[in-house]
C-alpha cells in the first residue's frame, strides 16, 4: 500500500507556484535589499511586492506586515514586544492573558515573562466546546495595561475561539489583542478588518510554503519593541538581512491559499466528517477531541480508550500513515498535552492521535486511515487484554 501523509498541520510541502516564485530571488537577484546597487534595488522590489501581497491577503496595509523567521519568532515578538513597550511607556507591569490551549510558542513566552517579572499572568479556561472563559477575561482586562493572546485555530484539536467577540472587548477596555493564525489561514476566512486585532501571526510551512519563514501584522499605531538588535531591517523591529526568496515565498503561498480558501475547506470538511464517521463506526470507546466546538475542517483529534499512545503512533507509521499525537512541536515529549489537559483535566487516560488533512488528501486517504485505525486499535485492545 503507497504511504498516506496525514500530518499537513506539522508541515506541508511547498507548492510548485511557491517553488517558481522564489527561484528568481535564489539566483539572479540575489541581492541584499539595503544595498542601492541593481542588484539591491531588485532584491528591495521583491520584498516591498512580496509585503503588499501578504498584507492583501489579510486585508491590511503593507506598512502593518513585518518578515520574520517562522511563527514561533512571530508569537514572541508580539507578546514579549508589545508587553515591554506597554511597560517602557507606563512604567508598570502589563497583564498578559492566554488561553489555557494555546501553542506552547505562546505559552511558554508567557511562562517565561512571568517568571522574568516582566509580566502578571492570566490563563483563560476554555471548554470542550470550545467557550473561553470571559468572564474571566473582562475581570482580568479591568487591571489596564494588558496584552491578550488567544489563537485563531487550535493547532492540535482544531478548535476556533472567537477571536471576533474577544477583539470587541479587548478594544472597549483599551487592550492589546494578538491571534496566533498559523492552523487558521487558508482553512477559515482570516481578515484584520472583520476582527480587528491588534497583532497578528503567520508562518510559511503550514500553507506550502518554505520552512523558516513567518511575518507578524502589527497594526498602525500598535508599538512593539523589538527582541533582536543590530540593524534597520524590517523598521528596525526585526533587524538582519531580509530572507527576500523566504518572504516571498510566503507571501505566494498565503496568496494561493487565501482565494482557494472556501471551496477547499468544503472538501476537506467532508473528508473529515467521513473520516470520523467510519472511525466511530468501527470503534467503540473513540472521542472526538473538541467535537462540540466549532472546529477547523482539516484536523481531526481522536481520543481512543484502552491503547497506549505511542505503540499506536508507531503501528501507524508501520503501515505507512503519518499522524501525530498532537503538537509536532512537542515531538519526542512523554508528558501529555497541555491541550487535552485543559478540555478533559489533567488524568484524561486516552491515547491521542491527530489527522490532519490537505491538498493532496483524498477520500481513499481518508477511509484507509479509518480502516488501518481501527485495525490496529482492536490488536492493540486485544493484545491487553491477553495480557
């Protein structure tokens, strides 16, 4: 049987639109953009055409959208930047406040900040269903000075929070509001205009685009500090020689993914509805992990009862499927993931394993991801059982 790849929300490949927009800035117009010679000027079109398409497929202005090196950069920018320029211009500790789900690229920034002193912590519950406490999160904004980071699309359940409705009361308390987009661009409609965050993060090898890229949208009149020190690069709030090919590279993919959004979240919706509907059928004692929610069409988390975790990853991979156990950015981590934790509680007992699903899926893909999964689900219980 060929190998099934059901992992795009780990990575993706780069498409050949993507591949063919980059080769001119690997070779010919190498340039460095800072320089005023020809060959500078080229590289500097390059960038300056590459910002303006990023920032349409958002919706914002290309003044608002700054390169960086991945989503992670990204994430850190936004939330360290923006909670030290609050405390350079008032002189007092910020409040940042973060869902319980979100990445750990935002979590463990928190953490660290915190830890630093440089920040007092608040951490949003979030429901099964996908509800943030709000409450919450009205009582915690009343403090002033606050930097609020909630993702767009939960990158391990699929999960969509309601940026939209936090955006309005962020903004009538006089707060910061970032979204981590990285699972949502491509897969749901994205627009700063329809929900007007202050910052917001992207990256490039999510979207088939090249690995190592990323931007971060900051909106006029939103300072953030910057992190890197060293050069003028990017207005001077992610200085070093612009990675022009990356950038635009990334600015392709969001291109292509942004108008192709809708009629591909429909097919990937169905294929994802077929796939947990024959796993269910096949199995008992199978949760859809955020099932209640309002989810992204291309991941399904499965919570399976009576099996270990990583001999089912490995009897999948034995049998050419690639999925995952959550984040692939916790790879090689035994603890749990901090996500199921904050949904089911910390003593959840069952295994987790993530479909994600994308271009090149296909209903073949999909209902030999179910029939595999199930066969290896029942050997497994069976073998336990004889034990």
């Amino acid at each position: 049987m060929h190998p099934v790849y059901l992992d795009y929300a780990a990575t993706t490949p780069m498409r050949d639109e993507v591949r063919a927009a980059m080769l001119p800035y690997l070779s010919d117009d190498f340039g460095n953009p800072s320089s005023l010679h020809r060959w500078g000027r080229r590289a500097a079109e390059g960038l300056a055409a590459a910002r303006a398409t990023a920032a349409s497929a958002l919706g914002a202005k290309p003044s608002e959208v700054f390169f960086t090196r991945g989503g992670t950069e990204s994430d850190n920018l936004a939330i360290l930047g923006r909670c030290r320029a609050l405390h350079a211009a008032s002189g007092t500790t910020p409040t940042l406040i973060v869902s319980a789900i979100e990445h750990h690229a935002v979590q463990d920034a928190a953490v660290s900040a915190e830890r630093g002193g440089e920040v007092r912590r608040v951490v949003l519950g979030v429901s099964e269903a996908g509800q943030v406490d709000l409450d919450a999160l009205d009582a915690a904004l009343e403090a002033g000075a606050a930097v609020v980071s909630v993702m767009w699309v939960n990158n391990e359940t699929g999960i969509m929070l309601p940026v939209a409705e936090i955006a309005r009361r962020v903004e009538a308390a006089g707060g910061t509001l970032h979204t981590d987009a990285v699972q949502a661009i491509g897969k749901v409609p994205v627009s700063v205009v329809d929900a007007p965050v202050h910052l917001l993060s992207a990256t490039g090898h999510k979207i088939y685009g090249p690995k190592g890229t990323g931007l971060l949208f900051a909106r006029t009149g939103t300072t953030v500090a910057p992190l890197l020190f060293g050069g003028g690069q990017e207005r001077a709030l992610r200085p070093g020689t612009e990675d022009v090919a990356g950038a635009v590279g990334l600015a392709a993919a969001m291109r292509l993914v942004v108008d192709e959004q809708a009629v591909e979240s429909e097919r990937l919706r169905a294929l994802r509805d077929r796939l947990e509907a024959r796993v269910l059928a096949g199995l008992d004692g199978v949760r859809i992990n955020g099932g209640s929610a309002v989810r992204a069409p291309h991941i399904s988390s499965l919570g399976v009862e009576d099996v270990d975790g990583q001999a089912l990853l490995m009897a999948l991979d034995l049998e050419g499927l690639a999925a995952s156990g959550g984040s692939a950015c916790a790879s090689g981590s035994t603890a749990g993931s901090h996500v199921i934790s904050a949904l089911y509680g910390a003593d959840d007992p069952r295994a987790t394993v993530r479909f994600s699903l994308g271009r090149t899926s296909d209903q073949i893909d999909v209902d030999r991801a179910a029939d595999v999964l199930t066969r290896i689900v029942s050997r497994l219980r069976g073998l336990d059982g004889a034990a």
